[in-house]
C-alpha cells in the first residue's frame, strides 16, 4: 500500500479528527481545536493514501533546544489497523525526525492496568516491535493532559534515533527532565 506522510490541511480535518477521537478516550484527548492550532512548538503531520484520504496521524513536539522530540499523539484509523499502516507511519516519523535534526523520539502509554490492561500491553509491544524501548522510570509520573482532568497512570518509551543503546543514566534523565518541562510544563 503507498502512503505518503504530511503536515496537516483544513481538508483533512473530519478524517483526522474521526482517528483521533476513535482512538483515543476523553481522559488522554485534548481539546481537537488546539491539535489544529498550529502551535509553534508542535507539528501535526498526517499519514495518507496516493488520494490523499488520511489513514493516520501524529501529533510531535520538539522538546526544547533538546535533540529530543515526544510523539504526543499517533494513532491509525481503527478500519485500517492490522495492515502495517501503524509501523509505517512510525518509520516515516522516524526519517521525519532524523531529517529535522531529533536523535531521541520519546513518547509515553499507558501502564497496563485495570480494564483496559491488554489493550494497553498491546500498544506497548507494537512500539516495541517498532523498536522503541520501554524505559526504566520508575516514578515517570506526569500530571493529568486529558479533557476529563483525569491523572492517566503513564509509562515512557523511547528510542535513540541513530541505533544506539537503550537510554539510560544521565541521558535518561536529561530526557525525563525535558518531557516534564516541555511536554507538561513541570519543572523538576
């Protein structure tokens, strides 16, 4: 299937939108108007057919003057899911980010827990299969985000984008740090 990636338009609004309000419960949304805001420090990019209808979207923020960036949204439209459309959109975020200068993607799941556990193991294991790492932050514990003020218990993932090891040590922390700071805007 060919699919291309990019920046959002006004004519894919009720596409992108229908995506991320099926795929995403009111506890982890943000209001839609401010994903479409185009604020400075976020790039909504679109994954699309050759006819440009969306399959997919992700939501990016770079992470300060960090060589970081969060993927604060990613999801693939629920009628299309099974068909490689999720990977290949993170392949192409990732060559995205790559050419744009980012070295560490991060981005944060929900833990497994309650009624939503399996849905929420298989989320974490199709980011790892797509090799981002699940990463050792015992009290990664962000404020709530959602449209209900609900607090979400989170993990967070990561990959170093050139291949190299698993972030740890003071990179890890540095990276906790900036997901605080310029995701949620807590100062550690």
């Amino acid at each position: 299937m060919n699919v291309v990636l990019h920046d959002y338009r006004p004519a894919d609004d009720a596409a992108a939108r229908r995506i991320y309000e099926e795929s995403f419960p009111p506890s982890l949304r943000a209001p839609w108007t401010a994903l479409v805001d185009h604020r400075r420090d976020e790039r909504f990019v679109v994954l699309a057919e050759t006819d440009g209808t969306p399959v997919g979207i992700t939501l990016i923020r770079r992470l300060g003057d960090t060589d970081m960036a969060f993927v604060r949204y990613l999801a693939v439209d629920r009628a299309r899911r099974g068909q490689g459309l999720g990977s290949q959109l993170v392949a192409h975020l990732r060559e995205l980010l790559r050419g744009s200068g980012v070295g560490v993607l991060l981005l944060d799941v929900e833990k497994p827990v309650g009624v939503h556990a399996e849905d929420d193991r298989r989320r974490i294991a199709f980011y790892q299969r797509c090799g981002v790492d699940l990463l050792d932050v015992p009290d990664y514990a962000p404020p709530e985000h959602g449209e209900t003020g609900e607090i979400v218990p989170l993990l967070l993932m990561g990959e170093v984008l050139d291949g190299g090891a698993t972030l740890t040590g003071a990179r890890l922390s540095e990276a906790v740090r900036a997901v605080l700071l310029h995701r949620y805007g807590v100062q550690s």
